[in-house]
C-alpha cells in the first residue's frame, strides 16, 4: 500500500527500456522501483517536489495483472506427442501447465512451490530412478492428473529424466521453469499451444521386423529369385596391355548396340535403365602413373567421360577405378514356367536349342509330330515355339530349373560371357535318362498370355492351333547317350578356325558351324 493511495485505486506501473529492464509503480504521491528483484521506495515529497509526469512510452499493466507472476514456476513442457487423438482434449497434461503437486512412488506429495524449481525436480527424478522408483505421479492446476514412469531423456547432448505416460508410451512430458504470464499465454488458446507443438514436432525414424522369407514365396513368380535383368559391360581395352580403355560413352555405345541388335533378333525384350558402375582394382606401372591424378577439384571434369581413372591410398597404393556400364532390361510380358515331364520310353525331348549372337538361348526347332508321345508337345513347348514363330519372336529360355541362363557380362576383350547349348543339350539329357522333370523359364512377348497380377502363369491355358500338314521329317538320328547326333557332327563346317572363347567352354565352338541347333 502506497502512501496516500486508497486501497480501492490500483498504481500504474511503467516500464522503462534498460538493461536489465527497471519498472516504476506509481502514483502521484509515490514510485516503486523494481529492479533484479530489489524493491526500493521512494516517496515523491521526499525526492521531487509536485507531481512527475510519467513519460508516453512506458507500458502500463494493471497490479493485479504483475502479482505473483514475477517469480518462475514449474510447468510442463510436451516432449513427445501421443499416437492417440486424445492428445489435444482437456484430460492431457499440456505444455504450459502449471504444476502443483508431484508423487514419486510411495513417498509423499510435494506440493509447490518447489524448491530450487526445475533442477530440485531434476534431482528428486535422478535418486528416484537410481533407487527404481520410476512410478510418478504429477497433479497440474487445472486439475488434470498424469500417471507415468520415469525415464532417461538426451536431448542436446544433455541428459535429463522426462516422464512417459503409462496409458501411452509415445506421450512424453517434461517440467520446465516459466513466467507464469507465460504458463498464462500459453494454455489462453489452443491454437497456440498446437501451434506450438507444431513447431517442435519432429518425424521420427526406426527399424521394423519384415518376413522377407515369406514374401519372396508369395510375391515373386519365380520363388526366391528376382526378375531383375542386367548385362554388366565392362570398357574396352585400347591397346593390348590394358592400361588404356575406351570412354565411357564408347561403353554406353555398346550397350545401346546390343539391346538393339538383340531387339531386332527377335529378343523379345524391353529397356528399363543404365547406369554406370565403379569397379575397384589394383593398378601400377604405366596404368597408374597415366591415371593416377593428385591435382586439384577442377581435375574432376576430365573423368566425366573416362572409363578408368586412379588414386593412391593413404598406404601408398594406386587404386583404379573403373567404370562400367550395367544395362537393365525386362521382358516384354514376364516369364513363363514350362514343366516338361518325363515318361519311360520317352527317348527324345523333340525340340534343339541354339545361342544368338548377343548370347540368348533360344528353342531354335522342334519336332513335327503331333501326338503326345513327345515330352515338348506334352510340356506345351512345341505350341509356344509356333506362337513365337508366327510373332516372329524368339522362343528365348532364361532358365533351367530356376537358375538364370542369360548373358550377364562382356569383357574388356569384347567377348559376351553366356551359356553354352552342348552343356545344356547334355543336362537336359540326363534330366531324360533319370526321367526327373525339367523345368524351363521362357520369355514371353504378349500381354495377353500374361496373368493380370503378373503372378505365377502356370495355370495359363495355352491356345492350342490347328496343326497345319506336317513336312517331311529331317533325318534325324535318335541316340541314348550325350554325343551330339551323328548327322550334327557330320554337317559340321570345319572352315574356320576353332579359337577358344573367352566363356572357358570347348563347346562355343559349335556357335560359328554352319548346324547350330543341338537336339536333346
């Protein structure tokens, strides 16, 4: 109470920009200086004579709006949102809640004012914990109660306990010192308090158990094995030492030429991307010291289009880097499983295999007979070689009992690492004589023999066309064992040279003969 001030007037106080901030409550008969927590009073008849005019530019506030609300209080801070829709309504502790009564385990309610606000809590919450008493029990003005545990919280680098609401675990609250003007301001309006909680909101990331086992069984049509079809092409070597290769746009040439050679060869297949892929390697002597590059960033623009490039590590060898091409390719419509099933006394397959130039195998003939003695007409086969013939398409297999037959690499020297036809002719052979099934994977080349999920196709039911009058057999002479036949071997043109391939297979020779159907 003022001098001279009837208890029903309410003093002004102005605010005066300083550092730290000075406030005056005044009357016409006395000033209230508040300044870092000090209270000083001065009497206007003892210090200035008459009445002091307050300046304009101090900010007023009501006296009952300044009492109790200069000292901080301990409230509530929202540091994990809830997964409910609860989160928002009234029977939640929100940020700026005011707390009035806290209960850790059995021990009695402390009630505020707490001492030594935030870090006195801080404290009780560590001897709590370290005496796993984590039950806790937090009372806010409003009236609202929140059950929860006590948990450790980093957060900045620093280490503090917040508590996790046991109804909830993803609604996490924490106490914080406040002005209560603030607490005040805060819990006026909710558009604030969620935009508030919209400011700190943050995605959070994590790991999740999949059954991948599962999934590859059910989702893939080929079980376990993806349908994902690549040609890693490597550059090719400038000179015979190897030290020096073809750009790389000389490799995305390449790739390019084989995808359409193969398109225009009747590989039914389609491009889906390229890209390029750094290859690791050892190099020394001329290699390295023509690629291996010290200098500054401004270097970085002569490997744009080179194949092969090097740096030295921090032991003092030279790494080279070279940069290959990986062309991406799928079939027009998927593949399509083929079982073909043995029977005793079945003594030919009815159908030859052969390889294209760009190392697709493909069913090259089949034979003409009509009945179902003959395990490709039985399978299906001969049908599906005839649909591809009238699309002028290639009858290309792409596996063998699951596992892929496609070229997947070209080497440095320009050579095509495949498969080739006389091992597979000898495999399916022995697939005949120990009358086990063979499964085969074909590529298909229309829409409409596919599944509408793309799924496995082995209940597609295959038109069956009629068979137009047979032409006269070729001779062909039947054998038991894994010899090529005889009328094969006898047609063989011996022109040309028999140079061994770089695929390591003595039969890649048969590719460059005038007769390139192997029957099985």
């Amino acid at each position: 109470h003022l001098p001279g001030v009837e208890e029903e007037e309410s003093p002004e106080v102005y605010q005066f920009p300083s550092n730290p901030p000075v406030s005056i409550l005044g009357s016409p008969q006395g000033l209230l200086f508040l300044r870092e927590g000090l209270v000083f009073l001065c009497l206007i008849s003892q210090v200035l004579p008459g009445n002091i005019p307050l300046p304009a530019w101090g900010r007023k506030m009501r006296m009952e709006q300044l009492e109790g609300k200069v000292s901080p209080v301990l409230a509530i801070e929202c540091v994990a949102g809830s997964s409910k829709a609860e989160e928002w309504n009234c029977d939640m502790l929100q940020t700026g809640d005011i707390v009035e009564e806290i209960a850790i385990g059995g021990t009695p309610a402390a009630r505020a004012p707490f001492k030594s606000g935030r870090s006195g809590v801080q404290k009780a919450l560590h001897a709590a914990f370290k005496r796993r008493e984590t039950s806790i029990t937090v009372r806010v003005r409003r009236g609202v109660e929140l059950h929860a545990c006590i948990v450790p919280y980093e957060t900045a680098g620093r280490k503090q306990y917040v508590l996790r609401s046991i109804h909830d675990p993803n609604y996490a609250v924490a106490f914080i010192d406040r002005m209560e003007s603030e607490c005040v301001q805060l819990q006026g309006s909710r558009s604030s308090r969620v935009a508030c909680a919209l400011s700190k909101a943050q995605l959070q990331d994590g790991y999740v158990s999949y059954p991948w086992e599962k999934k590859m069984m059910e989702s893939l049509p080929i079980h376990n094995s993806s349908s994902f079809l690549s040609l890693l092409i490597l550059p090719k070597a400038a000179d015979p030492s190897g030290s020096r290769y073809n750009s790389l746009e000389d490799t995305l040439a390449r790739a390019n030429a084989w995808l359409n050679s193969s398109q225009a060869a009747g590989v039914p297949i389609v491009f889906m991307n390229v890209q390029s892929e750094a290859l690791l390697t050892k190099i020394s002597g001329e290699t390295a010291s023509s690629t291996v590059n010290a200098g500054s960033l401004s270097d970085l623009s002569n490997l744009a289009n080179a194949s092969l490039y090097g740096f030295e590590d921090y032991h003092g060898v030279d790494i080279g880097v070279v940069r290959a091409v990986r062309l991406w390719y799928t079939p027009v419509s998927g593949e399509y499983p083929v079982e073909i099933k043995l029977q005793e006394g079945d003594s030919r397959l009815g159908f030859a295999v052969s390889r294209t130039e760009e190392g697709f195998i493909y069913v090259s003939s089949v034979t003409d007979d009509n009945d179902n003695g003959v395990p490709s007409v039985r399978s299906g086969l001969t049908e599906l070689y005839k649909q591809a013939t009238r699309a002028s398409k290639l009858l290309v297999i792409s596996r063998v009992s699951n596992e892929k037959v496609l070229p997947w690499m070209v080497s440095p020297s320009g050579a095509i690492r495949c498969f080739d036809t006389v091992s597979l002719s000898q495999k399916l052979s022995l697939h005949r004589h120990a009358l086990q099934p063979i499964q085969l994977h074909v590529l298909l080349w229309d829409q409409r023999m596919t599944s509408p999920r793309g799924g496995a196709r082995r209940n597609l039911a295959l038109p069956v066309a009629e068979a137009p009058a047979p032409p006269p057999d070729p001779p062909v002479v039947e054998r038991g064992d894994l010899a090529p036949p005889v009328e094969l071997v006898r047609n063989l043109s011996l022109s040309r040279a028999l140079a061994r391939d770089t695929a390591g297979e003595v039969s890649f020779r048969f590719h460059d003969f005038s007769v390139s159907n192997n029957w099985v």
